[in-house]
C-alpha cells in the first residue's frame, strides 16, 4: 500500500517473541494511521479490565500514511496504551525524528506486549531486529541514554527512552526523544517502564511507496510554499507557543496559583519574549518542519542547557506554582525531561500540594520540612525529583491529583485540578465555555491539544453557551486530531493558517486514494467513539459525572485579574453536556447510541 511501511511489529516482551504481519488493509482504509491505528489496536487487543500496568497492556506506536515524507512537519508518531493515571484511553504525540525512521525500517506501528523480567532495550536497524540488554542504562535519565546509545550507534539511530519516572512508575512519565521531545501525555512513558523497556533504538533505508511521484512532488511544495509565504511565520519561529503567554496573561486564561486565578502579577517575567531575550540561544524543528517551534536555551544560572519551555511547560511550572522567572521555569523543565515525566501534570500536582500547603491540609511533616509555598522555586525543584524517585511526599504526588486528593480528603478534592483523572493543560477556564467543554470532553482527560478553543470563546462571548459553540468543539475534536492520524503536525494549519485543502493532493498522491476533509472527519468521528467505547468498557459506573470539570471553575471564581468574579454556572455545564451529548448522537449518560455507531461502522467492533 502505498504511503505505508506495509508491516507491524509485534514485541512480546515476557517471551522475547519477535514477529512482523502485514499491515491489515481494512485498518488502513477505516482507521488511516497513526492514532488511529492506536484507538483500533488498543480496543481489539488489550482485554476488558486490563491492569495499566500489567503484562496484558499494550503500547502501540504509529506513524501514519505522511510520516517521513516531504510534508511540512511529517515527523508525528502516535503512542497509546490504556493510561495509568486515568484507566482509560492515552494516546500521546511525538514530535521529533524518530517516526520517520520507523517507516523507513518499512514499519506503521510497533505493538509492545507482555513484560520482560529484566531491562531491555528494543533495537531496530531495517530487517534486524532484537530486544538487548538495557542493565546498563536502567536508573540513568533519558537525556543521558540518549546520548549515550546515539554514541554508540551514530546519528542517524533515533531514540525513544523513558527515565526513573517511567522505572518507578510514576503516573505521569513520558517517553523521551531528541533531547527535548515527548510524548507526554497519559503516562504512557509508565507503562513502558512496567514493560521494562528502557528505550526503542531504530534506524532504517527503505523505501516509502508513493502513487504518483510527480503529484506528490507539486503537493508537497505548494504546501511548503505557503508555509514559507504565511504572514505569521516570523512570529511563530521567533517565540513558537510561548508567543500565547502574555495573550493568556492579558485575558485571564494563564493559570496561576492552582488555577485559582488567570493572570500572574509575575506574568511578564515568563512571557515568550522574556524568554527569547533572556535564554534562547536557537531554534529547532521537527523532521521536515518549515517552521520550527523548538527553541534551546541556556540557563547561565545553572550552568544547563534544555530544549524548552514552550507553553504547556511555562503556564504550570511558572504561574501555576508561583515561580516568576523563566530560567528556573527552563531548570524545572530540564529535571522532568532527563527523570522522564510530564510537565504538564508535574506542574499540577505540585500547584496543588502547593495549596493544601497553604491551607494547612499538608504540613512540614508531610514535606519533609520545607515550606512548600507558591513561588518557592527551590521546593519545585525539590518536589520534581521526590516525584520521579517516589520519595515522600513524592510518593503521594506521583499518583496523580485526582488519587492523591482522594487520599488527603480535607476538601482538596475540590481544588484538584483535572478531568479524568488526566491534570489539566494550561488554560485557565473560570469564563470560557467552549474550552471547558474542550477539556471536560476530550478523550484523554483534561488536554489542550484535540480542540484548542481559548480564542474561539474570546471571539465569539466566552461566557455564551449556545449550540454553536458545542458544534465547533465536535468539529475541531474530529479535525484536529486527524494530524495525529496522518502523521504530521497541525500547527502549520493552527499558527500559519495553511489552506487544510492543501492537504488533500498530497495525500492522494502518495496514498493513491482520494479522500477529502469530510471523508476524514468521519473517520476522526469513528476515531473519536471507539475511544469513548473504551472508556465506558474499562470503567464500571462510567458515565455523565466523568465529564465534569474541577468544581473550582463553577462554584469558585478567580478573586484577582481579569477574570475576578467570572464562572461558569453549574446549571450552564450540565447544559453544555446535554447539547454535546445531543449533537454527537449520545445518550443522557453519554454513551453512544446504537444508531451512532451504526452509522459509523462500530456495530460490530461494539458488540
Ligand atoms: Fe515540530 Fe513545532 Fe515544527 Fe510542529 S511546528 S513540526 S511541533 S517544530
């Protein structure tokens, strides 16, 4: 098929079993690629009830039909598993070099089964194949490994590598590449150290099959053409995503101090700007990337080095827990790469500890003596290795804040901060409908990136709650995460406002098929409900109640900034849920009907 690797690769890991199949064609045509692939495999193979962190778990990692062709920011891969910190469906997407490089050792996807007794790491180069002892490497931080195997193999070896978060399982651990690259989200970085499968070495010279090689050589330059031509390029290169931080600041939607409020008085010393004068010392891109958002920077202050902070990272290792300076955001950023875990759900457990902290719910006693106050940027630092080791009060927090509330009670489950079980991204979300809905619905838990909302709501009345705005939400859910299935990054669509029609020829031209947005965006709709059937399956008394969002962002609104007084009612959630339940052709409770997926061809997957 062309555009495809043609194999999967299938790993088990408790018997050392190394097998390839053929791709299946049916999984091509209905589920396309990357994520999608991840949602098929994840529902058809890991059985109902499956421990997260037990042998019958599963990792799928795809590239999709775009992957490692000269498309703009070609180089997205698709890890899923069932998550250990919410019990349902994680999928999370990996920038980088490293998909390319699978579908040149002709594969679409590995599947990770099973578990070794002893570390392993996974090493492919084109037809050779073997898992090979990783003693060596265990306890070392994925930024080190890195290093160490490109040294050892050479550059053109691409690492995925996990560090002692993802070894002591905790929650949240990511998968790490190209030394500032994760796929964060979801922990699936834990399940592949339950796996103990320190790291995926791959390298490969084959072939992609292409229809039409002339068709694919127009296509892909009218796209890099435009990127190139696009207004908004200079910006995006200069600061990439930091270039929201002093946008979010301005309109209440940076997250500050546990989300209590949306506007840091501090805000200005972490903006994008700051960050460029101050630390950036480069650039870097993705594979095939015409506009790279990567930024290096140097933190003279610690004598180190990080690609990063870009925004999710500045929002809840800056404002969230108080910190006021962006090379101790970039130092914080540093130490949850190389102890591989997220940033993300770093920065919120944390912002929480940090409250109870100050309510008196957790003590000197629990931290270990220190004062555990918002701006305490030595505590961040403190806290971030406790949570990879699992030390302490480390130990609490690396479950996540949705069990480590439940542990603590006092009333902290209140000002948890999460959907799901999943820590939610860095918008604050006191008044802005249409991105809470975002997070109270989107498939993984509490995160940004499947419908990116927060201007919509400033464009359109961010308190409004009409049908039209649950429609654009349902839309970008089907949409955006389509890049994912592809294999390729959307940012070019969202930040330099590619033409998505662009899209279209090229992926006929390699692919041979002609398919258009329509015809994605019901497959992104079939992605979509395959993946809420697993969350209804994996958990008993799944229903309506999973979708609310933190009770701070209804009953509790920001006493300081721009947002001051401004909430979302309890009565407009409920009313959101009805109109997104009503519009995806779900029942009351948020299941999907019989009719909805019929229409989708889930009838017999379902049943
Ligand atoms: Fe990677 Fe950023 Fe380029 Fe997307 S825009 S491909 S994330 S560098």
């Amino acid at each position: 098929m062309n555009g495809y690797g043609g194999s999967i690769l299938r790993v088990n890991l408790t018997t050392g079993k190394i097998t390839k199949e053929p791709t299946p064609a049916d999984v091509m045509r209905d589920y396309i690629g990357g994520r999608g692939f991840g949602a098929y495999f994840l529902y058809k193979e890991v059985p109902r009830h499956a421990d997260p962190l037990g042998p019958e778990n599963k990792i799928i990692i795809s590239s999709g039909p775009l992957s490692g062709l000269m498309i703009p920011g070609a180089g997205k891969c698709d890890f899923t598993c069932k998550s250990p910190l919410t019990g349902g469906y994680a999928s999370s997407s990996l920038g980088g070099l490293f998909t390319a490089e699978l579908k040149y050792a002709g594969l679409d996807s590995i599947i990770l089964e099973g578990a070794s007794p002893k570390p392993v790491y996974l090493f492919i180069d084109d037809k050779k194949i073997e898992l090979r002892d990783a003693s060596a490497l265990w306890g070392k931080g994925t930024i080190t490994v890195e290093k160490e195997l490109k040294e050892k193999f050479g550059e053109e070896f691409q690492v995925a590598v996990i560090g002692p978060g993802g070894e002591n399982g905790v929650s949240f651990a990511s998968i790490n590449h190209d030394f500032g690259r994760q796929a964060g989200r979801g922990g699936v970085g834990t399940v592949m150290g339950s796996k103990k499968l320190k790291a995926i070495v791959v390298h490969g010279t084959q072939e992609i099959g292409v229809a039409d090689l002339e068709g694919y050589r127009k296509a892909g330059m009218a796209l890099f053409k435009a990127c190139k031509e696009a207004a908004g390029l200079k910006d995006w290169q200069t600061y990439g995503t930091t270039i929201v931080t002093s946008w979010c600041d301005e309109v209440g939607a940076l997250p500050t101090r546990n989300f209590s409020a949306g506007s840091f008085e501090g805000g200005k010393h972490i903006y994008g700007q700051t960050m460029r004068e101050k630390i950036v010392i480069t650039d870097k891109g993705c594979f095939g990337c015409p506009s790279p958002c990567g930024k290096y920077s140097r933190m003279s202050r610690y004598n180190t080095n990080v690609e990063g902070p870009e925004y999710e990272t500045i929002g809840m290792l800056g404002s969230n827990v108080g910190v006021a300076d962006i090379e101790d955001v970039a130092q914080a950023n540093l130490l949850c790469d190389e102890l591989g875990i997220d940033t993300i759900s770093a920065g919120g457990v944390i912002g929480w500890a940090m409250e109870c902290f100050e309510k008196g719910i957790l003590t000197k006693e629990d931290t270990g003596g220190f004062e555990l106050k918002f701006g305490n940027t030595q505590a961040v630092f403190t806290l971030i290795e406790k949570i990879a080791r699992r030390e302490g009060l480390g130990a609490l927090l690396a479950q996540g804040v949705k069990k480590a509330a439940a542990k603590v009670g006092q009333g902290s489950e209140k000002f948890a901060i999460h959907v799901k079980g999943m820590e939610q991204s860095a918008y604050a979300t006191h008044n802005a409908t249409a991105m809470l809905l975002a997070y109270m619905t989107c498939d993984v838990g509490a995160h940004h990136n499947r419908s990116w909302a927060i201007t919509y709501d400033l464009q359109v009345g961010r308190e409004l709650v009409v049908p039209e705005k649950v429609a654009r939400i349902i839309w970008l859910q089907n949409f955006r995460p389509m890049f994912d299935v592809l294999g390729a990054c959307r940012l070019q669509w969202v930040e330099l406002s590619i033409d998505r029609d662009l899209y279209v020829p090229a992926l006929e031209a390699i692919t041979g098929l002609h398919r258009t947005w329509e015809d994605l965006e019901k497959a992104g709709d079939r992605i979509w409900n395959l993946t809420r059937l697993f969350w209804i399956r994996e958990n008993e008394g799944f229903g309506r109640d999973w979708d609310l969002p933190a009770p701070r962002f209804y009953e509790e609104p920001p006493t300081s900034g721009v947002t001051a007084g401004q909430i979302t009612r309890f009565e407009d959630v409920q009313k959101l849920l009805d109109m997104y339940y009503g519009q995806r052709g779900w029942s009351p409770d948020g299941f999907p009907t019989p009719e909805t997926l019929e229409r989708l061809g889930l009838g017999s997957l379902a049943a």
